[in-house]
C-alpha cells in the first residue's frame, strides 16, 4: 500500500489508516519521506488535534536520512532479541504473542472476507497490519456498513492502540517515531469520538 496525503480527496480516515500502515510495517523509503515533507493538510486536519502532529510529522521528514530511520525502526520494532515497543495487539492485551485476542480478530476478518497476504509474516495483531485493515474496510468502495466499521475498531484497535502509540513516543530511541507516535494516538482518540 502506498502512502497519500491524508484529507486531500476527503477520504481522511482511509488514508490515514494507509499512511499509519506503511509507517509501521517497514522503515520509511525516499519516497514515503518526499510525501510526508509535501504534506499540506485540508482544513479539518489543520484545525484539530491533527494539525501540530502533522506539522511535527513534516518536520521530522526532513531532518532525518532513510539510513537513520532504518536504524531507529529496528531499534524500536525489532531489535536483537525484541525491539523497545512490541507492535501486537495480542502483547497489550494479554502480554503473550498469537494469544486469544488473535484469534478473535482472525474470527473477524474471516467474516469480512480478509486473508492474510501470504508473503505477510506478521501476525494479523500486528499494528501494521490493522492500520491497513482500517484503511481497507473504512474505503467508501468496500461499502463496509459504518457500525460494522465502528466495532472492529472498538474491539481490536481502541483496546491497546493508544497505549502502543504512547510507548512508541516514550521509547528511548524514538526520534522520527515520536512524531509518528504523536500523530496515531491524537488520530485514534479523533477515531473514539467520530467513528
């Protein structure tokens, strides 16, 4: 999935949710870097709680090299044994990996007909992954109905994504994914009060 600036066709939460995903699957390329720096906002964004994280977001586009956030994002996801922020629903909500949650959730996207990419080796748990669920099923031509919408992210993003999005700015090697952080936990709290 490629990245798009979010609010320019209106379609907002698809791609934010698009955006997230890319950001937290894989460290940041030349060209996902060339679309946060060129990041103009619509309104809405700019006068919510998303404007200064995306003001943050552009800024910490420019100041860093694909080579530096490849670093940072092993550091942070990776790691030697396990990175510094362990990106699964399942860890946050049971502190295991591929525990019940998991299997709740695969329960929940077999009625909506998703699959695993078979080249995907993250778990469906994974923040990645859920973020480019979202994107999916929130894509006005799914025609995914709005409380359906609404319940899969009750149940498997509200439940731990906040907490995942502030661990990842209090990480002691966050840099560049402070302002990602910043930028998920204020879209997932606009995602309470509007979805």
């Amino acid at each position: 999935m490629s990245p798009r600036i979010p609010g320019r066709d209106g379609r907002l939460r698809t791609n934010m949710y698009a955006l997230l995903a890319v950001l937290l699957s894989q460290p940041p390329t030349h060209a996902t870097l060339q679309v946060l720096r060129n990041i103009r906002p619509g309104r809405e964004v700019e006068a919510g709680a998303l404007g200064p994280c995306w003001a943050d977001l552009r800024a910490a586009s420019v100041k860093y090299t694909c080579a530096q956030l490849d670093e940072e994002f092993h550091r942070l996801f990776i790691g030697l044994g396990r990175g510094e922020v362990i990106p699964y629903g399942s860890w946050y909500l049971s502190g295991h990996l591929m525990d019940k949650p998991l299997a709740r959730l695969r329960g929940d996207l077999a009625v909506l007909g998703i699959e695993r990419r078979p080249e995907n080796r993250e778990s469906e748990d994974h923040a990645a992954s859920l973020c480019e669920t979202m994107a999916l099923i929130s894509d006005p031509v799914a025609s995914v109905p709005r409380e359906r919408l609404r319940m899969f992210f009750l149940d498997h993003l509200a439940t731990w994504m906040l907490r995942f999005f502030r661990d990842m700015q209090a990480a002691p090697s966050a840099c560049f994914y402070r302002a990602v952080g910043r930028t998920g936990e204020a879209f997932m709290q606009r995602e309470e009060q509007t979805l």
